[in-house]
C-alpha cells in the first residue's frame, strides 16, 4: 500500500488525483491510501442531502464554504481543516459482501485509531460511521468504479467542528459531531501523528482481512 499526503487540497484536485490513480490501480498499480484534509466545503452524497442544509447558497459563498455533489453514498457531510480525510484506492472483492467488507474495516480502522489514544468508540446498527452514543467521530462513505474504491472516511481530529452546525448531519436529528480533541479534553493533537497512527491501523486491519479472505 503506497501512502501519499496530499496536506490541504481542494475537494475537486482530490477528486481528480483518486479518479487518475484509480485507473492506474485498475491497470495493476499498486493501491494507494491518500491522507489530506480539504478546506471548508459541504458535500452530497448520492442518496442525497440539500433537504439537510440548514443555510442558503448565499450565505455559504459570503463564508467561502464549498458545495459539492460526491459520487459516495451517503448523505450529506463537511469537510475542513482540522478533520483528517483518508481516501483509499484499493481493489475490492468481486463478490457479494465486498463492498460492504470494506466499509466494515474502514470503520474498524477508526475505532482502532480511537483506541490508540484511549478513546472507546463503536458501530451502531442502521447509522454508518464511528460513533460515541449520539455523537459521531467519523463518517464513511464509498464510491466504486471497476470494483476499485475512491471516496472513503472523514475523521474529526481538531476541536473545531462548527461547520456541522449548519447541516443536520447524515440527515440524522439526534446526531452531533464530535472530534478526538474534544472527547479527550486536549487541544493539543499533533495531525502528523494522527496520519501515522491511521495509517498503522489502516496496514493492520487490511492485512488481517487479506489473510482471512486467503
């Protein structure tokens, strides 16, 4: 697994390099696992999500806020510095559960990564991502293409989270975002550090459903 850091980048440049480096992966390249962060811009997903903007275009444009239309599942989520966006571009089980493998470990990557730094978080049945009961740390959302992967996971590292305020986030009304700052009481959180440790669990769990599939 090739690990590229692409620090802070627009979510269109980001989209296009995934899309380039997928059809290289297509070919046989060796996956890819990008880490970056994007400045401020809300995204929909293909199930949707404008019916959860809690603001107007005008008022995102006066802000500099992003909006844009994703090619993953999902609803309705942000972005911006200070949250730590993974993008995988791995090759995916042709058969039935793939996709949905996948998306497990993306979670199990999170939760790993919490766990690093003392913070206990889990799944909850029917609402995807990373959640401490109502408060969620992590969203998940996939796009294919040629049963490659793109799009992937966005974890909130730093303590402010107050684009979320403007969007009923995932389309959920008891939902709240929370971050690893926050839940820990510090603002001291070195990102760097956070890519390391994402990307330790990423080699982890991904080594150990290789071998479960072998």
């Amino acid at each position: 697994m090739r690990v590229v850091d692409l620090g802070l980048i627009s979510y269109a440049e980001a989209e296009k390099i995934q899309i380039e480096t997928l059809e290289k992966v297509v070919e046989g390249a060796e996956e890819t696992l990008f880490l970056l962060e994007h400045p401020p811009v809300i995204t929909f997903g293909r199930n949707g999500g404008r019916e959860n903007l809690l603001v107007s275009d005008e008022f995102l444009e006066q802000h500099n806020i992003e909006l844009a239309q994703a090619a993953r599942g999902g609803n309705i989520t942000c972005h911006f510095p200070g949250q730590l966006v993974a993008y995988p571009i791995f090759r995916v089980a042709k058969k039935p559960g793939g996709m949905r493998g996948l998306f497990t470990d993306l979670e199990e990557v999170v939760i790993r990564a919490c766990s690093h730094y003392g913070l206990e978080t889990a799944r909850q049945g029917g609402r995807p991502g990373v959640w401490i009961e109502n408060r969620k740390i992590c969203s998940i959302g996939i796009a294919m293409r040629k049963w490659t992967s793109y799009h992937g996971l966005a974890f909130n590292v730093g303590n402010n989270v107050d684009l979320f305020s403007l969007i009923t986030l995932c389309g959920l009304a008891d939902a709240e975002a929370t971050s690893l700052e926050s839940e820990l009481g510090r603002n001291d959180i070195d990102m760097q550090e956070v890519k390391h440790v994402l990307t330790e669990a990423f080699r982890t769990v991904f080594a150990d459903s290789a071998l479960a599939q072998g």
